[in-house]
C-alpha cells in the first residue's frame, strides 16, 4: 500500500485522510480562442482525517467548498493537488480503472431526491443498478430480493420497487436515495446535505435513519450541511469551512461548548431558537457583509473582511491553523 | 384597534387533472396594524396559496377563491375590480418572494425595477422617483447605491437581491407585506441579517407583516402570533409565545420537538413525526393529521375537528387538545 512516509495521524484508527487538498476551477475567457483568465478557489489546501465508524461534520455557507470537498474525497471531481489517502490508498493519483473497484466501498446521499432518482427507471431498476455495474451477485440470490431487502432496511415498504420516483414523496425518494448507497454494502458515505431539501416533520425520520444505519453497518459519515443544530446532533467531530478553507475543527462539544473562531461564534448565533424567551435574551453577533468570491479571495486572512476583531496583521499574514486547546484547531491569530 | 387584515373561511382550490385540491379549505385568521404573524406549515399545506389569494394573484385557470372574505382596511378584496385591486397590489399590499433571482426582472436594472413600483402607484417625476430608490438602496443597507442604481440582477448576490426585494416592498409605503419564506433561499448569517433587517423596517414604519414559513425557529424571534397550517387548514393559534411554551396540537409539539436545539443538551435520539406528508388527493376521514398523530381517540376518525378555544387567545382544532400538555408529559 502506498504509506506515505510524513503520516503523523494513526491510519490504523482513520478510514481516510486528506492531505493538502485544492480544487481550482478555471475561468474560461473568449468564445473560440479560450484562454484561462483565473482560478476559483474552490478548496484551498485543506488537511483533516476521518476516524472509523465516526461521523465528520462539515458546515459552512453556500460556496465554500464543502460540497466540492465531498466530490474530491470521491474523485467524483479530480483534486488540483494534494492526497486523499483512503485506508492508507492514495485515490487522487489513482487511474479510473483502479479506482472503479474502490467506489463500492465510497458512496453519496445527494442533497435533493428530486433530481438525483433517474424518473424513467423504477425504484427496483435504480437500487439494482449498482449491483449489476459491480456484478455483485449477492450470495447468488435474486437482484428482486436484495432490493426488497434495501426497501426494508431504509423502512421502506418492498412493493414499492415497482414505483416511480414521482411517485414517491420527498422523503421517501431520499429513503431510496440512501438504499441505493447502501446497495454495494460501502464502508464510508458521504451525505451531502441530506435533508435540507426535505419537509421539517420529515428531517427528524432520515437523520435517525442515518444513525440506525451507521450503528447497523458500522458506517463512516461525511455529514456536509449548512445547518449547525443539525450537525451538532449528528456528528463527532466537525470541521467548519470559510471559502475555500479550514478555520476550526474540534470535537462537537468542544466546538459548541468553546467556539474558537469568530465565524464559527458568527454561524453559531445566526441559528435560530424555536423559542421566543431564549431569543429574547440572545445577543446575536449580525455579521456584516457577504462571504468574498473566491476568484478574488481577501489577502492574508480570508475572514479578515467580516471579522469584527479583526487587526491590522490580519489582512497581511495567512493564519496558520494550529492547536488552541487540545484536539481543538483554529486559524486565526487573535484566538 | 380594528384589524388591518381579516381573512374569513377563505377557501381557495386548485382544479387538477386528478381532481380537486382543497389547497385552502376554510382558513380565518386576521393582521392588526404594525403587527407580526408567522404562518407556519410544510410544502403543500397551503400556506403560499393562501397568500397568494391575499393578493388575488391564485395562478388561473387551475386555481380559483371558491368562497370567504379578505377585508382589508374595512374592504373586502374579493369583491373589488380588477382596476382596484391594482392600485392595491405593491401599493398597499407588498409582497417578498422566497427566490430573489427568478423575482426580480433579469433585463431591466435595479433602479429601473424600483422606479417601476412607484410611478405605477404615484404621480411622480422620473427625477423624483430615482432619488426615492436611491433613498430605498441605502435603507436596506446596499453599499454604494448610485453605483448599483445601474445594474442589473446577476450582478447582485443572493442577500442583496432580497434587500433589493425589500426596498420594492417598501417603496410605496404598504401597510402590510406578505413575506413568503424570505430567507429559505439563502444562506445562515445572511438569514439572519436580512430578518433583523425587515424587523427594523417594519417597526419603523409600523408597517404589518405576514412571515410564511416552513421553519418555526426562524419566526420566534420576530413573530408576535403564530398560526400553524396543516392540509388547507389552520390548525393552531396563539400568541408567539404561548405556542412555542404550551402548544396544543400534536402537529405543532410534534414539529417543535423533532428539531435538534443548540440551547439544549443533545438528545440521543430525535422525537420525529412519524408518516408522511398529507395527500391532498386523499385526506383521511376525520382529523388530516390522524394517521400520524400519537394522541388520537376515537372520536378523531369521524369528525374533523374545529378550530376552537384553547386558552387565552389560544385556538386548537384537535379533540384532545385541553389533555395534550399531561398526556405529552406522560410520554416523555
């Protein structure tokens, strides 16, 4: 197995590391003659590990790369640079056909169940397929009975196999969403904000799901989502991303308990409380301004432009994400 | 002080090719001056049609008001002209959309959209008009205002599209504007910023403001009163704080209990509300929330039950409502 030699993290306890991680994509100018005019920093070197049988929470606002980060891990979308080290194999250097035996173990929960269940197939053809592509005949038996298995795991009733995704209500289609993933029995998902498309009343039954089914299989997660009350519930562990970069992983309580990092005390207040007295008493830290484009990122700190105890050296010098308190990592030099 | 706003039995249904939808069957509620009132309820329970039927702006031929009264400012909306009901919409009677892109006109500017609203609705020169938008930018807290005056929709993010939206809605001086999920599209610290943002506003002018929403969290810090839909109907109403410390109907505890709370300590397991969502095709006999509600008695199966008296400025429409806070503390 490819070992790199500068492991410092113990690969016996982690299913999968990355190490330095950057996804640009380019921006094209002209219509015929095209010519790259810049880069977006869609993931900016960024360095976290995965723990067997844990969940990694990560949050963050729309567009800064977590969902991009997912795909990476997945070479779903091939890394600018850096490794994505699964049980100790680097993916991100690995050719297609190599990797093809690798993605029964790696799968996805999409975000929308709308768009990610192809309409013209029925639910049987849709759970099934993955276990015709692998040519996994499961114990020999019948596509029909591994299906009907998948249905009832993800509390789904068998009969449904013969219905059409529109058939089906939103949660029930990400219910399928999450059968289809566990169809070739993967030792790590990624849920990519699995239940934010969905109906409050509904979100409670998939994140229990999640969890029945984590417990059952000994899954590993990566649990991406913007919503803080829900990744606290969920996760172990959470990483928290500002355009393109890391600036805080801890333990969840660690992280609830002593936010370090004055956007992750920002994203923690702006959560609303279904409570009118609890809200009424809350200080909430308003941030100012929009997250920057990543094109054009800010100089020296990313943050340094909404932060409100931002210093002068903050838009000179690039934080460095180092241990504040134990196991609990920051980057920023006023913490 | 009479209500701004009162909706009484408006039933507003939608004829599909599988039949008729009883997107809103028989819901009164009312909107004092200056007043904040959360509808909350999940997609497809006609929270947005009942808006919409505010505005009687019901998307034909499917849908159409089939019964009830809106009186607003003393007049019944339903029965006026079409002519009249012009001068009322966006001038009187403003309106927030969840999707600030696919809201706003992608060919005109946003000055241009600004100025739009307010010569339709008042006799001012083009001079006079730019310079209220100007005004209307910098209220809603759009850096660089004569700059952005000029430019067009793609060229403003996600929160400063719906900032943009606000500043139509107030640019002709409502007395009420209906916000349907206003924030749903966009991201946590924005969210935030632009819901502290309408508040300061609407407190200012003492404008009346209905918040439509699936997210009850998001509504209590802000709402005065709460109704909660369910199926075409209201099955719940209270003062804002009364709801969220003593609800009264399943669906509501239901849906306050279900979501994982940053305050508490974190539950082993999350309390959902177990089933799905109603189908409007085919509601159940007696109470739509039935086949998911744990409290059910009999009684439940056959008649649907009333929205009736609960408490103190309370409403409920569920049989079991007056025993649901003992039974609630039994089961947990």
């Amino acid at each position: 197995m490819a070992q790199t030699q500068n492991s410092t993290l113990n690969t016996q306890n982690s299913i999968l590391e990355v190490r330095g991680l950057k996804k640009y994509f380019p921006i094209y100018s002209g219509l015929f003659a095209q010519r790259v005019e810049g880069w977006v920093r869609a993931v900016d070197d960024i360095s976290f590990s995965i723990r067997r049988g844990e969940t990694l929470g990560l949050v963050g606002e729309s567009g800064c790369g977590k969902t991009t980060t997912g795909r990476c891990i997945l070479q779903l979308d091939r890394p600018t640079a850096g490794e994505v080290l699964f049980e100790g194999q680097n993916l991100a250097r690995m050719a297609d056909a190599a990797l093809r035996p690798l993605r029964r173990q790696m799968q996805i929960v999409f975000q929308d169940p709308y768009s990610s269940l192809n309409p013209r197939m029925t639910i049987g053809q849709i759970l099934s397929e993955p276990i015709r592509v692998h040519r996994i005949s499961p114990d020999g038996r019948r596509y029909e009975d591994r299906v009907a298995e998948l249905l009832s795991v993800v509390g789904l009733n068998p009969l449904m196999a013969g219905r059409y995704p529109h058939e089906l209500s939103g949660g029930q289609r990400q219910r399928v969403g999450i059968a289809r993933a566990l169809a070739l029995e993967p030792k790590f998902i990624v849920c990519d904000e699995p239940i934010s498309a969905l109906d409050v009343s509904i979100q409670a039954q998939i994140l229990n799901l999640l969890e029945e089914l984590q417990e059952r299989f000994g899954l590993t997660y990566l649990f991406i989502a913007h919503d803080l009350s829900v990744v606290r519930h969920i996760s172990d562990r959470i990483v928290v991303m500002y355009l393109g970069k890391v600036v805080e992983i801890a333990d969840r309580q660690e992280l609830y308990e002593n936010p370090l990092h004055p956007y992750t005390k920002a994203l923690l207040s702006a959560v609303p409380i279904p409570d009118p007295l609890v809200e009424a008493k809350r200080e909430r830290v308003v941030l100012g301004g929009e997250v920057p484009s990543p094109l054009n990122p800010p100089h020296g700190c990313i943050f340094h432009s909404r932060c409100p105890i931002a210093v002068e050296e903050c838009s000179q010098r690039v934080p460095e994400i180092r241990e504040v308190r134990p196991n609990h990592r920051a980057a920023c030099i006023r913490v | 002080m009479a209500d701004l706003l009162e909706v009484r039995d408006l039933r507003t249904y939608l004829h599909t090719s599988h039949g008729v939808v009883k997107a809103v069957d028989g819901v009164s509620y009312s909107v004092a001056p200056g007043q904040t009132v959360a509808l909350v309820g999940e997609s497809g329970c006609g929270k947005t049609m009942s808006a919409l039927s505010i505005m009687r702006l019901v998307p034909k031929p499917q849908g159409s008001i089939v019964g009830g009264e809106i009186i607003f400012a003393g007049r019944d909306l339903l029965t006026l002209k079409d002519e009249e009901m012009r001068r009322i919409r966006g001038a009187e009677i403003a309106m927030i959309f969840q999707e600030p892109m696919s809201s706003l006109n992608p060919v005109l500017t946003i000055g241009r959209q600004i100025t739009e609203t307010l010569e339709a609705h008042s006799a001012v020169s083009k001079e006079e008009a730019r310079e209220r938008a100007l005004e209307l930018l910098r209220l809603v807290g759009i850096p660089d205002p004569v700059q952005r005056l000029s430019e067009y929709p793609h060229q403003f993010s996600g929160g400063m599209r719906q900032r943009v939206m606000i500043a139509i809605a107030l640019s002709c001086k409502p007395k009420l504007i209906l916000a349907d999920e206003p924030t749903t599209a966009l991201d946590v610290t924005i969210q935030a910023q632009i819901l502290e943002l309408v508040r300061d506003l609407t407190q200012k002018f003492g404008v009346a403001l209905m918040i439509i929403t699936h997210n009850l969290g998001v509504v209590a810090r802000y709402a005065d009163r709460v109704n909660v839909m369910y199926a075409g109907k209201i099955i719940e109403s209270a003062g804002a704080r009364e709801i969220y410390e003593n609800p009264r109907h399943p669906y509501t505890l239901g849906l306050l209990r279900s979501v994982p709370r940053l305050d508490q300590p974190r539950k082993a397991k999350l309390d959902p509300i177990e089933g799905q969502p109603p189908d409007l095709w085919n509601l159940p006999q007696g109470c739509s929330f039935l086949p998911r509600c744990r409290f059910a008695v009999g009684k439940c199966g056959q008649e649907v039950p009333p929205l009736r008296e609960a408490g103190d400025s309370h409403r409920s429409a569920c049989w079991v409502a007056e025993t649901l806070q003992q039974q609630t503390v039994l089961s947990s």
